[in-house]
C-alpha cells in the first residue's frame, strides 16, 4: 500500500521524527519512572532531600532497597549526593523530574 500523506507532510515526519540516539537517551531516561519504588523515592526527594535511612522509614522501604534505587537513579543522573560526616543526602538532580511526574498525575485525572 502506499504512503497517503502528502509529500510535505512526508518530509515533516523525516525531518522532526526522533534520531536513533534520541530515541535510545528517551528510553533510558524514561527508564527512572518505571519502577513503584524508585517513583516513591523521587517524589520524596521532590519534597526535601533525604538520607537512605529517612527515605527507609517514611516510605517503609527496605533500605537495601532504597539503597539500590538510589544507586540507580544516580547512575541515570537522576539523583545526586551529598555527604555530610557518615551521612549521604540525596536530591534531586533537576526539576524536571518532578514535573515529568506531575505531568503524568494530571494526566491520569488525579
């Protein structure tokens, strides 16, 4: 079957359509909100930054969990750390990632 847009329209999906290394840094970066967990986290952090045993008790997570999370919302450079003597606090590394979760509350109607 052939294409049935017109050409200019044609021409506006090739030259807007996402590049294969967009597509591939979306997918990654969308990877951050897919897992419960991790959304919880990054909520929190929305609100104040936390240490793993703050995170823990308030979300009533494992914090070997919370630890592993955090360790992979840093390595996505969705997080970042601060020590403080023994202590690491985590925050957020941008507002967009909350936003990107508000976004998607709305969306949904809550």
């Amino acid at each position: 079957m052939d294409i049935l847009l017109d050409k200019r329209m044609q021409n506006m999906v090739k030259d807007y359509s996402l590049t294969e290394e967009m597509v591939e840094d979306l997918v990654c970066f969308f990877t951050i909100f897919s897992d419960g967990t991790r959304l919880k986290i990054l909520s929190a952090l929305s609100i104040s930054e936390m240490c793993v045993n703050d995170i823990s008790k308030l979300l009533l997570l494992n914090q070997t969990t919370v630890s592993h999370q955090l360790r992979l919302l840093k390595n996505l450079n969705a997080v970042k750390a601060k020590r403080q003597g023994k202590v690491v606090f985590y925050s957020l590394k941008g507002e967009v990632l909350n936003e990107v979760i508000l976004k998607g509350v709305e969306f949904l109607g809550y």
